[in-house]
C-alpha cells in the first residue's frame, strides 16, 4: 500500500479522504524514537465521545475538533509537525495551521472509528 492510500486503524475516509499528514506524522514520530501513543485516542475517550455526541454536546464536526484540540493540541510536536507538511507539500507553513489540519484528521478518524464500531452514524451534515 502506498502513502497516498494509507489511513489509521478503523478509519473509512468518509470524514477525512486522505489521512497522509497524520499518518506520516505518527510514522515520524515513532521513528525520531517520540513516544506518539498519546495521540492515539483511549477506548475510554472514544466511549465519552460517543456519549458527548448521543447527549447533543457535541452536535457538528467542528465541536469534536474543538474537543480534540483541548485534548491533544499540545501534544503535538510543532517542529515534527512542520518537517512531515514540508516533505509532503514541498512549501513551509505556519505551526498553528499544521497542528489544526493534524487536529482534524485527528477528530475525522475518531468519529470515523466510531462509526466503524457502530457506535455513532454519520450524517452528511458532519462534513
């Protein structure tokens, strides 16, 4: 499989259609010898997503981004961030831009997982 095609475990692709930066991000990161495993979302942060979103807390994609961000923003190497965009687009942009495009593949393929586990369904008005 090549990079263009690769996406994180349970994801569809029907949120997010090419995971790259996230994906060559994690391979980085694990690479540089970085523990990345804090950015892999929990079973149990993938069950209170589940319950924000049946309660109406969490309603639109943008929700779930802002709930991702507050959890694994800072976790996110801006440096490491920087190199993975720079390599794949071939220009240089700004650290906050890369972390919110790595915060939303993030949010994508944890609704994403869910679905996959029927736990939530989504609706075209998440995109």
């Amino acid at each position: 499989m090549n990079s263009n095609s690769e996406k994180p475990f349970l994801s569809t692709g029907k949120l997010i259609e090419n995971y790259k930066l996230l994906v060559n991000y994690m391979k980085q990161c694990r690479d540089a010898g970085l523990d990345c495993s804090p950015l892999i979302p929990s079973s149990d942060f993938l069950l209170e997503v589940k319950r924000l979103v049946e309660s109406d807390y969490i309603s639109k994609f943008s929700d779930l981004v802002k709930l991702v961000e507050k959890k694994f923003g800072n976790l996110i190497s801006c440096d490491l961030a920087l190199r993975v965009f720079t390599e794949i687009h071939g220009y240089v942009v700004s650290c906050d831009l890369v972390k919110n495009m790595l915060i939303t593949q993030l949010a994508g393929w944890i609704i994403e997982m869910l679905e996959t586990l029927g736990y939530v369904k989504i609706k075209f008005s998440w995109r």
